[in-house]
C-alpha cells in the first residue's frame, strides 16, 4: 500500500487533522436539508392549505410530519449504531480455519496473540482444516465471511453493505435495518412535500409569476426537489429490498452470481428476518431488530447452491485472492454443517 492510499485512509478513519471533518460533513448537509425541508413544509401548510382547506392541510400534516420523525429517528439510528465488529477473542479462535495471503501475515497475527505451536492444527496429523475464514492485514483480526475492511472508518464490519457518507457510518449487521427505513421513510416524506407544493406551483405558472417572487421560485424549487430527491430515494431502498429478499449486500453485487448465491435461502421471508428480526410488528419501526435468527459470524447456506462450483474473489486487506474452485466447494460445503 503506497504512502498516498495511507494519507487517504488515514484522514477519512478520523487520525487525521480533517477525520471528524470529512467523516460528519455529509451527515451535517442531510441534517441541513431535513431542517429545511420541514420549513418549507410547514410555511406551505400556514400559508396555503390552511387557507383553501384545513381537511387537506390535517391530513398532509400528519402523513408529512409522522414520517419525517421516523426519518429523523432512523438517521440517528443508523448513525450512531455500531454496524457490526469482531472480537479479538473471536479472532484468535478462528487462527486455524483463515487464509493468509502470505507466511509473514500468519507470524505476525501469531506473535500479536501470542499463539504457539502446539496450537497450530496440522493436516499431517490426520485432523482436517477447513479454510472459510480471511485475513485482514490493516486490522490484523482473522474476519469471518461477508466481513470487509472499511478504509474510510479503518475497521471490518460484519456483513458489510457499504459505507454511506451520508449517514456518517458503515451499513453492516446491525444497523441495516436503520438504514433501509431512513431512505424509505425519507423518499415518502420528501414526496409528499414535493406533490404537496404541486398545486401552489400550477397557479404560480397559470399566473405567469414564477420569477416575480422569491415564494414562486421556493414553490418551484420545493416542488421539483421533492420529487426528484423522493423518486431517488425509493430507487435506493427499492434496490436494497430486492437485496435483503436475495441475500445479498451492496458489495457482494459485484461479485456474487445471484443465481449461484449460496447466502439466498429458500423461502424470501427468511432472508427478509435475517434483517429484520423475527417479530413482524416492529419491522417498519426505528427500534433494534428483535430476535436476528442468524450468527453473523456463520450464515446459513442453501444444500442446493453451495455444491456448484463457481469462482468468487474474496478481498483480503484492500487486494483480491481468487481461490480455485475445488477449495471453493470444500469450503461451501462445510459452511453449511
């Protein structure tokens, strides 16, 4: 890794001068937008619809204002969860069963966990090894499947989804969930605002007077910004349902066949709980998910898929190994047991 890589990972982990700065900047800009938002909505409300139609303004009142707070609630939520992380104790368990790019990464993640020899499990001693774990070089921590290095927060995070700015926090394990409602309660929000301004926006056209006040050019601009910010939302948590229901995360998209993925199980709503939780009544709620039928150290895998030889490039510590096949398959297989 070049001296230039580090200086990036280096100031967006937060060791740097400009690391809160850059990581909370994003965050501080949606906040911004939310907050102004909400005004807009609430001057639209004081000054037209309560005027023509106080039916209307109730009920675009509480449709807005009840999602917006469950915006609110899951930004925050998905903001300040931990996504997910490995122990080290965890770690130093796992030693025999990680793949080590090279000998000299093995030495170093013994002599930091002062493992010894008679620890080390050998095939010639007719015990079997099963290689399913990885080695993450900058964490010198043996990381689990669906475990990867994030460089803008210098952690691993299980079952990693990606790294959203915008939030301010990795998407992984636990804070998934927070992160698909923020976009999904967030695109009916910045809708309903958007189609809320649209009939203040056709009399400021009828009347030719778009550019004759600043109110027309904030009615035009609120219209047009809702929609569009709405419409861009629900394509996000729209493609991140199609995920949740295939088993897969953002990251996993550019490497997984989904026909071949052996993470999608058999019945949808099993994926969806994996997510979720088990209790469907908090599901669409901004609380912890209940009862996560999973251990994200070992995720189930199907019988049917994880016989079929395909290749998959694992990245270990910002670089690619690709396995073989055959060691493919005898990993998958023994995943499942």
């Amino acid at each position: 890794i070049n001296a230039e890589y580090m200086g990036i990972q280096e100031m967006y982990s937060g060791r740097g001068k400009c690391g809160k700065i850059a990581i909370l900047s994003p965050l501080v800009v949606v906040l911004g937008l939310f907050g102004a938002l909400f005004y807009a909505f609430t001057d639209l409300l004081l000054s037209y619809y309560w005027a023509t139609d106080v039916f209307i303004c109730i009920l675009l009142a509480f449709l807005f204002y009840a999602n917006a707070l469950l915006t609110l609630i899951s930004l925050v939520a998905c903001s300040i969860t931990e996504p997910g992380s490995i122990s080290k104790e965890w770690s130093r368990a796992n030693f025999n069963r990680a793949i080590f790019t090279t000998p000299e990464d093995r030495t170093q993640f013994m002599e930091i966990n002062k493992i010894e020899a008679k620890d080390i499990i050998n095939e010639e001693e007719g015990q079997e090894i099963i290689k399913v774990y990885k080695y993450c070089k900058p964490c010198k921590l043996v990381i689990p499947e669906r475990t990867y290095h994030c460089f803008f927060c210098n952690r691993c995070v299980l079952k990693f989804d990606h790294h959203c700015p915008w939030v301010g926090n990795c998407v992984g394990f636990l804070n998934h969930k927070y992160f698909f409602l923020f976009c999904f309660y967030a695109s009916i929000s910045c809708t309903i605002c958007g189609f809320a301004y649209l009939p203040k926006l056709i009399v400021v056209i009828r009347d030719n007077s778009l550019l004759s006040s600043d109110n027309s050019l904030i009615v035009f601009l609120g219209c047009i910004f809702g929609i569009s910010t709405g419409v861009a939302l629900s394509f996000m948590w729209i493609l991140h349902m199609v995920n949740i229901f295939r088993n897969l995360t953002t990251i996993e998209m550019n490497y997984i066949d989904a026909k071949n993925n052996a993470f999608n199980l058999p019945k949808k709503c099993d994926n969806w709980r994996m997510v979720f939780g088990n209790d469907p009544w908090t599901w669409f709620l901004p609380i912890p998910p209940q009862s996560l039928p999973v251990d994200p150290h070992n995720f189930p895998k199907r019988d049917d898929r994880i016989k079929n030889e395909y290749q998959i490039i694992i990245p270990v510590s910002y670089t690619h190994l690709t396995l073989p096949t055959s060691e493919l398959v005898q990993i998958s297989v023994v995943a499942v047991s």
